[in-house]
C-alpha cells in the first residue's frame, strides 16, 4: 500500500443563522477550488456583537486534503 500524505489548513467560515452553516461554508467553498478534502476538524466557535445583538457566527477549522506531487 502507498503511503499518502495530507495537507492541513484553516479557514473561517461565517453565517448569520448558526455555527453549523459557518462550518459547512467552509468546507463548500474550499471544496470549490481543493480536491480530495478529508477532514473537517472545528477548532473555534465564536461569534461578532452588533448593537447587543449576534450579528454573525464564526467557525474557525482545520480541512486536510491529500497532497499530490506536481
């Protein structure tokens, strides 16, 4: 069996509805432009105040893709 190697990064995805969709935003639109996604790791949940009131949700992630030689 070959061996695989996986790149990591992070991203931050936003939402006005809920952590959920800020995540799955994330990981749709890297899936856009990366390929061979395999792992959604969420690493922070937080969210921006406006006027007292949550104005928007953030979720910061780790997505690992398979790394493929050029």
């Amino acid at each position: 069996m070959a061996e695989s190697v996986y790149k990591i990064i992070e991203l931050v995805g936003t939402s006005d509805k809920s952590w959920e969709d800020a995540a799955r935003a994330a990981v749709e639109r890297a899936g856009g432009s990366l390929r061979d996604l395999r792992v959604a790791e969420v690493v922070t949940l937080d969210m921006t105040v406006e006027n007292n009131k949550v104005s928007l949700f953030r979720a910061k992630i780790k997505l690992s893709f398979k790394y493929e030689d050029a």
